[in-house]
DNA sequence: CGCGGGTTTGATGATGCTCAAGCCCGGTGG
DNA sequence: CCACCGGGCTTGAGCATCATCAAACCCGCG
C-alpha cells in the first residue's frame, strides 16, 4: 500500500527513504477506501485532508448556479487530489472530490506534510516539484483553454492524457473540455474524417 | 530598487531578512531596464532567467500557426515573470516575454535561486508560497475558462484584476479572456444596460 | 424483460468570430 | 500650429461554432 507513495517521493527527489523515515510516513498517512460515488470532500467543508491516490480515480469539479457540473481535474494512481487553497488557508471550499471508481487514498493534513517536509528532505524536495508541475500543467490548460477550439482541445486531450478518454464517462470529458456532451459526441463521430 | 524585493520575501515569508541575508540576494540578482516593447524573452530560447518586475508590467503569451497572438498572463509590480518549464529544464521555450512598459527588473538564474533556497528560509519559504498561489490562481482561470461566457470572465477580471482593464490595451485583455476584440468591444459597450 | 443512465442524432438558436469599413486620438513632420 | 498619418477601438453584416432542447437509441443490470 505504501510501496507507491514511496516510490512516488524517491522519484521525484531523486533521493531513497531510510526505514526511519518510512516509519515516519507510514505514521503520518491514513489509509481510506472510498467506492464509487463516495465524495471525499464537499462544497461548504474545509478541505482538512489531501488525498493520494495509491489505486483507482477521481474528479475534482463544481456546481454552478444553474445546477451545471465543471469539472476542474482530474486524478488517477500516484496523483494527489485536493483543493490547495482550502487545505492552505482553512477557508471552507466550493469544490467537491468524487470518486470515479473504487479507490484507495492515502490521506495527510496539512500539519502532518509540513511535519514530514521539515523532516524529511526527500518529502520536502518531492512536494516542491509537485507544486511546480502542477503550476506548468495549468499554465498549459490554460493555454488550451484560450488558444484552441473544441476539437482541438479534445486532440490535445489525447495526445496529453490518453487514457483519461477510455476511463472516463464522455460528459466528464465534456466538461472538462469545457464543452457540452452532444458537442463532443459530434466531435468524436467526425474524428479522422476531415483529415 | 531592492527593497520591493525585500519586502516581498519577508510578507511572504512572514520572516525578516538580516543584512547577510540581504547582501547575498543583493549579489545574486541581477537589476535590468527593459523599454516598453523589448523582449525578456522569446520563442526558441531558453528562459534563463526568472524576472521580478520593481517597476512597469510585462505580458507573457505565444504566437500560433496563423500569426495569432495568445496572452498567456500579465505581470506588474511585485509579480514574477518567466516560463517556468524552461527555467527548470533547459528546453527552449514556446512563449514571448514583451514588456508593455518601461520596466525595470530584478533577474536570476534557476542556480541562483536554488543557493538562495538554501541558505535563507526566508526565501524558501517565499518561493514555495509562490509557487502554490500560482497554482491556485491558475486553478481558478482554467474553472473561469470552461465555465463561464465570454461576459462572465470579462467581469471576472474585473473583480479579481481591476487595474488590468485600465492599464492594458483591450486587444490584450481580449487575448487573455480567450475572446476577439470585437467581442470584448461589444461586451463593454453593453456592460450595466442588460442589469 | 424492462428500467435507467449515458450517448447519439436532429433541428433550432445563441454566442462569438471574421471581414470590412469607419472612427477616434495621439504622435510626427512640415 | 496644423495636416496627416497609423494604431487601436468601434460598428455592422454575415457566418461558423457550439449550446440547447427533444427524441431515439444502446446497453448493462436488477
């Protein structure tokens, strides 16, 4: 169960965890099996935890006036899940967290990473490029998001995340492309063809 | 010239900076006047050098295959300017960094910043709050961007960016809302009748 | 077998883009 | 000081893209 998490710090510091500071994550991390459709975290809560994903996925997404869903991202095995600026600030959230299939976490709070990053350098080093990946991969999306059209930005999906068409329900996808279900269905049946 | 800089490693840093600690950031960063239309940086380069902006405003944005240009984001007073994935890895760059007045900089290299992550806290702990509101921020433009009408986002900065609307040109600001100018003419023209 | 959620398909309409012309205004040179 | 650019902004007309609404379809599951 923590072998992944492991491997997740020790290649993204480039350094290996000692059994002492094995012991330490493993003491700061709580296992949590969630299924299908459970939430992990819900619009108006405080985002108390962040969530690890050791198998299964999740979206990240919100509910606006008019009912509509938007989802914001989305997470697989070995990303995190969580909404930064409630876990930072304590702020409640206007996210929900919902699970897209069965799926194991491992969850932290936020004084428990600062413990581990103070203490444990390889933590440390692997939280910054976490943060800093995740800035670029935004600053792409959102390139996307201004730059391209409809189809385009379905293209760019798969070229980027290929696998998230397979996994994922198409009006998911829809969303997350910023585009509604019929749109991209018309979209996907049209594929190949002018080109 | 550099105390803006000063002052911002120690808000957001909630530390102070003693006089060794000021010496060497003094040492490391390297002040630049750049005039209204000089490049910081451009597509094919490399970005070596991340800029804090002490006084003027910057764009940073792409050109498309058809010649159409793309504002990624703006920078002003306080803000850093730079294309992140080029700084920390070497390739060449995809964006144009142009100033949009006359500016002055503080610049330093990834090598730079990493020595000066290590030997003041105050620094470090600056830099990671940066990069996590990036990301924050750039969480909330992607949620703008697929969620809401051309109208909508053009309101959305103005409550979140006041200033930008009024100092930047609106062939810009229609870049960054990912619509035409045309379109942003309009918008403004309409703006306050419909409500 | 029948229900229900997701996807597809079609028809219609709104939103926003493109192209083109005119306008406004600040800067430059005579 | 004025005339003349030129760039950015505005306005209009026509059009492409994409959303909406509604109905049919498909398929897994009770």
């Amino acid at each position: 169960m923590f072998e992944i998490l492991f491997t997740y710090f020790e290649n993204k510091s480039g350094k290996s965890l000692n059994n002492e500071e094995r012991k330490q994550v493993e003491q700061k991390f709580k296992p949590k099996k969630l299924r299908k459709r459970q939430y992990l975290l819900q619009e108006g809560e405080v985002c108390k935890y962040s969530g690890f994903i050791v198998s299964g996925a999740a979206r990240m997404f919100t509910i606006d006036e008019k009912g509509r869903e938007h989802v914001v991202r989305f997470g697989v095995e070995g990303w995190w899940m969580c909404d930064s600026e409630s876990y930072t600030s304590g702020e409640p959230t206007t996210f929900f967290i919902e699970m897209l299939e069965d799926t194991e976490l491992l969850l932290i709070t936020w004084e428990d990473i600062q413990e581990l990053n103070d203490s444990i350098p390889a933590v440390a080093m692997a939280t910054k490029a976490m943060d800093k990946n995740s800035f670029i991969s935004s600053q792409k999306r959102i390139h996307s998001a201004i730059s391209l059209t409809a189809e385009e930005r379905y293209e760019d999906l798969i070229k980027t995340y290929p696998s998230f068409v397979l996994r994922f329900p198409q009006n998911m996808i829809a969303s997350y492309l910023g585009i509604s279900p019929e749109t991209l269905s018309r979209i996907r049946k049209n594929a190949g063809n002018l080109k």
